[in-house]
C-alpha cells in the first residue's frame, strides 16, 4: 500500500547495495563495461526462472526473452544517459499514476529514503545518474512524516 505510516519499522529486511544482484549487475554492466553474462545478470535471471512457480520472471520464460529484455534495458539506460535524467513514468505512460511501475521508496525511522527493492533498473540508473529522481512512495514511519515535504517535487 503506498503511503502507509507505521510506528514499527522491519529494519531486519534492509539491505545494502553493494548486496543486491540487480543492482550490481546492473552497475558492472553500464559502470564497469562488462556484458551481461559476465556482470551476472543473465545467470541470475535464468535462475530466477527455474526456480519460479510459474517459469516466468521480469516477463521473461527463456532465454531469448532475458536476451531481449537486457537489450531493452541497454537502450533505456541510453536514452537516461542522453536526457541526464531519469524520466518519470508519467512521461513515459501517459495514464501512469504516482510512478506506479516505478521506483518504490520507503521513508524509514529519521526520514531516510529507503529502497524497497522494486524498480531495480531504473533505481540503479537513478543512482548512476546522482541526480533526483521520480520514485512512488511506500511506508513511511511515522517519524518521518516531518521529512515528507523534502522529498516531494512540485511539477
């Protein structure tokens, strides 16, 4: 649900970075110059193939779909680097409502931004970017309802 406030927060399922597949194969790839195959990226999806209920992950069932999709994802990244921004998913979708499909961010004890985790590619480009970024927001901690106005943009 976007926008719930809590008074309890799961600090136990945070995350760092530097250990998050998609983001780091994402980063080897477009930072480090390695192709996809070397940076991870398509081992970790076939995986995540095999192992889903449904033989699908990302949209993908096979192989020539992970290929596609990480081409895919080469031209968005290049599109991003020519703009010097990360465009909105409005901008993109027209019908899109408060960058659902996008980057997904929490706001945890304090008012930090949190990463949840959805919107990898794009939350990997942003920070490549080192530039603001449209995101959709999650759970904020009650705490950080002070900090809500310093992370919105007025359009």
């Amino acid at each position: 649900m976007s926008g719930r406030v809590v008074s309890e927060w799961p600090s136990t399922l945070e995350q760092s970075f530097d250990k998050h597949p998609k983001l780091t194969y994402c980063w080897s790839h477009w930072r480090d110059g390695k192709n996809w195959e070397e940076s991870g990226a398509i081992g970790f999806m076939l995986g995540r193939i095999a192992v889903s209920p449904t033989g699908v992950t990302d949209k993908c069932r096979t192989p020539e779909d992970v290929a596609k999709r990480f081409q895919v994802l080469d031209a968005i990244w290049g599109d991003v680097s020519n703009r010097g921004s990360l465009p909105s998913r409005k901008d993109l979708e027209p019908t899109n409502f408060r960058e659902v499909g996008g980057v997904l961010m929490h706001l945890g004890p304090g008012g930090e931004p949190i990463f949840s985790g959805a919107g990898c590619h794009r939350f990997a480009m942003a920070l490549m970017m080192d530039r603001p970024f449209p995101a959709q927001l999650g759970v904020v901690h009650v705490s950080a309802l002070a900090n809500l106005r310093d992370y919105r943009a007025v359009d």
